[in-house]
C-alpha cells in the first residue's frame, strides 16, 4: 500500500511506499464460503497475503491508479501522521495529483503482522528506495528508509485498507534533540501596516441577481464526524499517559489487549505487549515529567467493536536526554466485554515548521 501526501509531509516523511517483493497473485487472501449459504468472507490474512496487496497497492500508485485505491481503501479510511489527518478522498486526490519517478530494487524488509482482533490485522514493513516526488510543482527527493504501519479491516470477501502511515527510521543517538520549533512570524514593517488595500468595487444590483442565477454555489465537502466514543476513549487513553507519567505496568497489563503492538516516533517496532510495557516503564529514562495531557481527540467507529482515535499527547521534562514536546497517535482500541483496551498504536512527531 502506498500513502500520497502534501510536499510539507514529504520534507519530513516519505511517500507511501511498499516495496516489491512480495508473492504471486495466487497467493492472495483465500475466501471461504458457508455451507449455509451466507455470503463468503475473507480467510485470516498471511504476511505473504498482505505483501502482495501492499505490492499491487504500490504498482497503481506508480501509474496512478486510481480506480485501484477507490476498491482497496475502505471507506473510513484515515492517514494521520505529525498532527496532519487525511480521508479517502485527500488521499485519491494525491494519487491522482502526484507524479514520482523511481528507481528499481525497492526493498521491503522485517515484515511483521499484529492481530487486532479477527477482523483487523496491522502490518508493519521496512522500506527503503530511491525517487522523487513532484506535487504542486515541487519536487522532493523521498525520505528513506521508512517504518511503514497499515490497517486492515475484512469486509465481506476482500480486506482494505482503513489505515496506513510512516516514520523516518532514525537512529536513536543521532535523534534531533526534541521537535523542531515553529518559524517566528515576520512582523509587518511599520509603513506597511499603515497600508491599507484598495477597496474592490461592489457590483451593482442587477449584477449580483444575474451572477446568482447563472452560478450555483458549490457545495462544501461533508466533514467527518467524531463516533460517540470519542470522549470516553480520550478520557482512557489520557489515563494510559497518566499511567506513563507514574511508570505504572500494572495499569498497561490490565487495558492493552494481548496482542498489543505499536510503532515509535523514530520507526521502531515494538511487536509484543511485554516490550511495550518494559520500553515505557522501564528502558525509557526520563525525568522531570510532571504533566501529561491529551488533545484534539478524533474517533471514527471502523466497527461495533474497533475504533480508531488520533490524537495529539503532550509531557513536560524528558526522556532519553531529549525534551519531551508534542507526539501524535493513531490508537487502535478493541472492545473486550465492557472495556475498551489498546489494540495497536502508530506515532509521530511534528513536521519540520509546523
């Protein structure tokens, strides 16, 4: 699968990239069908069956292929990465809006899968290759090597794509020391404040009449609108940076799912919920981290029992010697009886400027 993005996400990310690699068509996803006559569905995905889609994802990307990433991205599909989140419809707009050129001997290394529950699978990759990207007229050469997570939801005989981003894979000691800060504004000379601009001239009457007869208004692109979960989500995933705050492995086994996975900030792969624990309660070495706090909290219901949330979590002091600033989330949480727990997580770091 590939994701398109902005050049401002391109200067700091990398172009939705998965590399060939993968199998032959035949051994795509196998459907099963019921003796009862239900309608067939989708066998338990493989890492092999997955590669193969990401590959064919990846080849309609170079033609630009739209039709393609219309049936394989679901509907609720949603790119969140450095604070930026993205539809379907952005999304098929930078496929169909950016140019790229590439070199052969794309490479896909260290595949790795996580369930999230029977009917949602994460598959996580590196990728590394060499190209540029022109969108809007500018052209970038593209980040690599990149940490790449996609979400796959089953719907009836076929699975899409209902998620995907990337992180830069950045050594640890070499890591820049906290996000960068936001340019300063340019302050407007004092004779060019006192400037004023040219007042445009009003149509007259008769003109407005006939220009609103001839030309109808287009209408606006409807807005996504948050689940009903979203409150009680953002309420248990600021508890879970809480938990961060007070190194509290207790909390972390009993609300992450067993198979709990997640993607780090600098495209690091943390495949079991042990690691996590350990790498939050324990390898991480911070100190003077006082306040926590959740922001911006976005949920899209993917299914009666997954929810989707991005968001923006924010700590003062630091950790690993670098200043803690703004990190975004996707977070995956699965419904288990009553509880919401987390399922898979992606994070990311502000843009360069932004």
């Amino acid at each position: 699968m590939k994701r398109l993005i902005s050049v401002t996400l391109l200067a700091a990310a990398s172009l939705w990239i998965s590399a060939c690699g993968g199998p032959a068509a035949n051994n795509a996803p196998a459907t099963t069908t019921n003796s009862n006559g239900t309608k067939p569905t989708a066998a338990a995905p493989t890492v092999d069956a997955l590669i193969a889609m990401e590959k064919a994802a990846n080849e309609a990307w170079v033609k630009g292929d739209t039709k393609h990433f219309e049936t394989m991205l679901d509907d609720k599909f949603v790119s969140y990465e450095g604070g930026t989140r993205m539809t379907k419809a952005e999304m098929l707009k930078m496929v169909a809006s950016n140019k790229c050129e590439v070199k052969e001997g794309w490479k896909l290394e260290d595949p790795q899968m996580a369930k999230i529950n029977d009917d949602t699978y994460a598959m996580s990759y590196k990728t590394t290759m060499e190209g540029t990207c022109t969108y809007e007229g500018k052209s970038m050469k593209i980040p690599t090597p990149t940490r790449a997570a996609t979400v796959w939801i089953r719907n009836g005989e076929k699975w899409n794509g209902v998620f995907h981003a990337e992180n830069m894979i950045i050594d640890p000691k070499a890591a820049p020391a906290g996000p960068a800060a936001p340019p300063a504004k340019a302050e407007p000379k004092k004779d060019e404040a006192k400037k004023e601009e040219p007042k445009k001239e009003e149509p007259k009457k008769d003109d407005k009449a006939a220009a609103n007869s001839n030309t109808a208004a287009a209408p606006a692109p409807a807005k996504p609108t948050p689940s009903v979960n979203t409150e009680a989500l953002v309420k248990s995933h600021t508890a879970g940076w809480e938990a961060f705050k007070a190194r509290d492995a207790k909390y972390f086994e009993g609300n992450l799912t067993s198979g709990f996975a997640f993607v780090d900030p600098i495209g690091g792969w943390h495949g079991t919920k042990a690691d996590a624990i350990k790498t939050w309660t324990e390898t991480m070495k911070c100190e003077g981290v006082t306040k926590v706090g959740v922001t911006d909290g976005f949920s899209t219901a993917i299914s009666p029992t997954v929810e989707l949330l991005t968001l923006k979590g924010t700590a003062d002091g630091k950790c690993d010697g670098q200043p803690n600033g703004p990190l975004f989330q996707t977070a995956f949480y699965v419904k288990e009886g009553d509880a919401w727990k987390l399922a898979f997580m992606f994070e990311s770091i502000p843009m360069p400027g932004a």
